[in-house]
C-alpha cells in the first residue's frame, strides 16, 4: 500500500516516486475510492462478524453488526438530498454542477433575472416558480420592491432548458429575503427581517452565514415595526400586485412611491399625497405644489430641482422647503410675504430664474441680492411700471424680463427700449395697450 503522512498526502522519495510499505494483516486500509455504501457496509459486516465470532465466540452482539438504518440520520439525508434530488427534474433542465466539487458563493444584490429566477434550482422549489408557481404572478413587484433583497447561497453555473437556451445564470442552493422594517415614529429605526429560508433545511444555517459574512443583522422582534411596501415604479397609478411575504404578512403597509422614472410632479390639490414617497434614488427635474397634503418624506430628503413651482397657496416661509435645491422658482396665484425672498437668497443664493404669475403680496421686493438671476417674470402681479422699476434696480446679469401687457404702454415704451439696449430680452404676455 502507499505511504501517507498524518494529512493523508501520499509521501514521496527524492526521485518523487511514491514510497510503498507492506501492509499488515487485517489492518483496515481508508482510500479515497468511491464505492458503493451498502457494499462497503456488506464486506465490513462480513469481516467484524467473522472476527468477533473467532474471538467471542457466540456471545458477540448483534448490535456490533451495521444496518442501513445507520444512514437514515436526518442531518446525513440532508446531504443525501442535496446531492441528489432535482426539484425541477419535470423541466428536464441542464445544469453542470456537483454539489462537493463547486465553490459556493453568497450573494446579496437586486438583480432582476436572479430574483424572478429564485425558485428555480435543482435544491427546491416554491409557490414563487417563474413557470408553475401559484404565486408567480408576484414575482415582478419583487423587481420593484427597494425594501426587500435577495439573499442567495449558489452555485457560478447557468442553467439551460431542452433547447439550449440559457434560463439562469447561476444555480442558487437557497435564498432568503431580507426585507427592511422600521418603525412609523419620527426615530425611524430600522432593521433587516430574515424572511423564511429555501429548502427547509436552510433555515437555520442561512441567517448564521449572512450575520457572519455580512454586516446584516437579523431583528430579533417586528413588535411595532412595519415593512413599507412602495414599489419602485414609473407612476402611483400602476397597478402591481404586492409581493408574496412568507411570514410577515400582517406587517406590510401599502405605500405608494415616486421612484427613479419619474422627471415631472405635480402634487394636485384634488390628490391625497400623504400616502406616496419619494425614492432617495429619483431623478425628478421639475416640483410643481398645489397643496399642504405632500408626500411623508418631502421634507426630509434632498432633491435637486430645475424647477419648483408653488401654485394656489398661502406662504409664510420656505424654510420647511430648506432641503429643496433648485435653479429656478415659480410662485402662481400664490398669496405671500416677501420673506419667502429672503428664504430663498439664504438656501438658494446662485438662483437664476424667478417667475411670479398673478400673485398677491403686499409689496414687490427687489431683486438685486440675487447675484446670479438670469430671468425675471413678473407677470399680472404688478400695479405700474414704478414697481417694476424698483424691483429690477441694481439687479446685474439680467437676461430676459417677462411682463404682463398692460404695462406697455406709449408712455412706459422708452423704458422698455432702453431695457433692450443693454440686451435685455422683453417678453410680452397678453394683451398690451
């Protein structure tokens, strides 16, 4: 037999050749051959009998003799399943992967084909199934759902149908969902609940292996926590059946949100807004705000605008709004102090388009602090052409100037003219005199 040292590698003489001893009589020699487990427990059987038998004679137990029932261990069928049960064998689907001979790897990250692909594997399958699954049809607000991931122990193997076509990238073993919860208070504490483990015989050593290999941590109690199921989508008119939650159904509070397609918003004042949010993620370019039912989180996160337009409202201030960036503002048949100017030169002093459209303030400000205004538009809110002429007085830069109409007039033509001379572009809305 060949020589191994105490790691089991076969040891080996200067020339490299491996070194051959005799083996002794009845020794019991370990190999590293596959053999078939009933015939190995068979030829053991036969020879601990014999040798029990020479040695104790009748009075050896039969108990020292092994039955099959050693392998019916439920921890060994696991391993057993694993390597050779094919939840998906109806499929007749390929795949190259041997269960001990592959690295597996843990993935967490919102990949659209993982995740309509997560019950798709030889290892288990769901109600979830892209193809079967009564609860498929939910499949899809998964992909929309910021506040859940997908945890994946797989295999780097793809998985093909008769065809040849590839169906999956990669061969999970289990997934898990991670799904945030927090609490409806102004704290807003936040966990990560670990959703039900796929197969069964995950479920204990899955969160042990994302707590380890990851900085997630599993919550230990969803007393007064909800799980906020706003899905990602292009408008809060579409219709998305929520996701399927394996245990924490009673948790869930529909929301809708405002994500990461939507470039235009008009909060309308026939519209309850208290129930949208808006995703940290959105690429909304213009704000436009008729009502003081805004959406939960409007205030409290930083949006980069081009335009904000207040319509039909009542201001006393727009420090609620300090979190707003925006390059140009609009104020509607708005109602107003003329400190809101003074707001808007603190939070956004490099502002270059201001627009007032029949508007009721008791005075027009000047404009001058404002540095880098490009436009003026101050249409029907003015009384004479003196208010104009106070409110543009030292204001530098100005490119273009909109007025309403009535203020031109043979009497105040001169003044505009001389606008025009420092290259000043007038725009006339409505009619003029």
């Amino acid at each position: 037999m060949i020589s191994k040292d105490e790691n089991g590698r076969p040891i080996k003489d200067s020339d490299g050749n491996m070194i051959r001893v005799e083996k002794t009589p009845g020794e019991l020699v370990l190999s590293n051959n596959l053999v078939n487990i009933n015939s190995a427990m068979d030829d053991y059987n036969s020879m601990i009998s014999k040798y029990l038998e020479s040695n104790l004679g009748d009075k050896y137990k039969e108990s020292d003799i092994l039955t099959d029932n050693l392998f019916n261990n439920s921890d060994l069928q696991k391993y057993v399943s694993a390597a050779k049960d094919d939840s998906n064998s109806d499929y007749d689907w390929k795949y190259d992967v041997e269960v001990f001979e592959k690295d597996i790897y843990l993935s967490i990250k919102h990949n659209p084909m993982d995740i309509l692909n997560m019950s798709i594997s030889k290892f288990y399958s769901s109600c979830q199934h892209l193809y079967t699954g009564v609860c498929r049809s939910q499949l899809l607000a998964n992909v929309f759902d910021p506040n859940s991931i997908p945890a994946f122990l797989l295999f780097d193997t793809p998985i093909y149908n008769k065809e040849n076509q590839k169906i999956a990238d990669v061969m999970p073993l289990s997934r898990m969902q991670l799904r945030k919860i927090e609490t409806l208070d102004e704290n807003k504490d936040i966990k990560i609940y670990f959703d039900r483990a796929y197969p069964d015989r995950m479920q204990d050593i899955f969160p042990e292996i994302v707590e380890r290999y990851t900085s997630n941590k599993e919550a230990t109690t969803t007393s007064g926590y909800k799980y906020i199921y706003a899905p990602d989508i292009d408008s809060g008119d579409d219709k998305i059946e929520r996701p399927y939650h394996d245990r924490i159904e009673n948790l869930i509070l529909n929301k809708k949100r405002i994500g990461s397609n939507v470039r235009s918003l008009e909060l309308s004042a026939l519209h309850d807004w208290s129930s949208f949010i808006i995703s940290p993620n959105n690429n909304l370019k213009e704000l436009v705000i008729e009502t003081t039912e805004l959406p939960e989180n409007l205030l409290d996160i930083k949006l980069e605008l081009e335009w904000v337009k207040f319509k039909y409202l009542k201001l006393d201030s727009l420090e609620p709004f300090s979190k707003i960036s925006y390059s140009a503002i609009a104020f509607e048949k708005c109602k107003f102090d003329n400190k809101i100017f003074t707001d808007i030169a603190k939070n956004t002093p490099d502002i270059k388009k201001i627009r007032l459209i029949s508007c009721d303030n008791k005075t027009v400000p000047n404009f001058s602090k404002f540095k880098n205004l490009e436009e003026l538009h101050l249409i029907y809110t003015l009384d004479s052409i003196r208010q104009l002429q106070n409110a543009i007085r030292g204001v530098v830069g100005l490119k273009k100037l909109g007025v309403s109409g009535d203020l031109l007039t043979k009497e105040t033509k001169p003044f505009f003219d001389s606008l025009k001379s420092k290259g000043i572009k007038i725009e006339i809305t409505g009619p003029s005199i």
